[in-house]
C-alpha cells in the first residue's frame, strides 16, 4: 500500500464526519442533475426541422435557378435558329423582288398567313419533324402552338411552345410600298405547363432595294 492510500485510509477511519461530509456533497451534486423537459425537447426539435426547412428551400432555389439558366440559353437558340431561317426567306424573297418576278411584300403576306410555309429549323433536343413548319399567329388565336408534332412527341426533349407574329412594318415613301416588317417571337420554355417566364425576341426583315 502506498502512503497516499494509507492516508487516505486513515481519514476515513478516525475523520467519519469529514468523509460523511465528502459523500453528502458528492450525493447532493448528483441529485442537481436533471432530465430535458418536454418544452426544452420540442424547441430542440422545431429548430432542427425550421434548419431542415431552410435547407431545403435553398436546394429548391438552386434547381429552379439551374432550370431558368438552362431555359436562357435553348430560347436563345431556338430564336437564333428561327431568325436565321427567317433571314434566309427574305433573302430570296429580295432576289425575286429585284427580278421582278415575285414582289417582295406578296412573299411575306403569303408567309404572315400561313399560306406560303417554311420549315421550322432542326434544333438539338427537340422533337422536330419533317413536317413541321413555322406558325404565324392570327388573330383570334388564345393558345402559343406547339414546337413539335404532337403525335410524334418524346418526352426526353425539349417541348417548347412559341407565337411569332408581325408586330410591325415600315412604309418605303419611294416605292409606295412596305419595305420593312418588325416581327416578335414569343418562347414558352415549359410547353403546356407554363411554369417559367416566356423569353421574348424581336428581329426586323427589310427589303434593302426599296422595290415592290
């Protein structure tokens, strides 16, 4: 036996009231302690569900700002792709005017009323089809059409829904005739659903010669 354990051992033995008191001091301290109450447990728990709710939120922000990036860019192209096709119309349509062989305004009124079509330009990830064409909106039309065929749909691509229509036109005072239109392409990016935004462009298509 080592001489602190002899110590001690004697305190204990002619010094009982001390160890008495050592023992009701360490008795007290282990009766302060106390389980959590059921308020203290429920706060616990609110804040971890208002920390979870929080979290959450911030990860549904982050995918929906993801989806509206993601919808900027196929809109761009998609309008891009349609202006371009559109510009290349009008290149011909310029060419026949100076020829005389067709005047420049009968080619665009054929195309603003459908009767003369042009084919919607392929675009990746889209359910394009051979025979779809582009869609002037007329008047009297509620719904954007649709960017695909319908009966030849998938549903792993992008299903956009549009309305491009003339939202304007300038008069050439030589030719007494217009020589300018002002068109508007409306992109609805989520189709029929029409949860994001639609994304607008505009281009001009102009008739350089001044003729007819």
């Amino acid at each position: 036996m080592t001489p602190i354990q002899r110590l001690a051992l004697n305190i204990r033995r002619f010094h009982p009231a001390l160890s008495a008191q050592r023992l009701g001091v360490a008795t007290h301290f282990r009766s302060s302690r106390r389980a959590f109450t059921l308020i203290e447990t429920a706060l616990a728990l609110l804040a971890i569900g208002l920390g979870l709710m929080a979290l959450f939120g911030l990860g549904r922000i982050g995918l929906q700002s993801t989806k509206e990036s993601e919808n900027d860019t196929r809109c761009v192209q998609m309008a891009d792709a349609i202006f371009e096709t559109l510009r290349e119309y009008n290149a011909r349509f310029v060419e026949d005017a100076r020829t005389n062989t067709i005047p420049w305004g009968d080619h665009w009124i054929g195309v603003l009323s459908n009767g003369t079509p042009i084919p919607f330009p392929p675009l990746a990830n889209m359910s394009t089809d051979d025979a779809l064409t582009l869609h002037f909106w007329q008047q009297g039309e509620n719904q954007p059409v649709p960017a695909y065929v319908p009966t030849n749909i998938r549903l792993s691509d992008w299903n956009p829904r549009y309305r491009l229509f003339m939202s304007g036109e300038n008069q050439s005072h030589v030719a007494q005739a217009v020589n300018a239109i002002q068109l508007t392409l409306e992109i609805y990016p989520d189709g029929d659903t029409y949860s994001s935004d639609y994304r607008i462009f505009h281009t001009t298509l102009t008739n350089p010669g001044g003729l007819p």
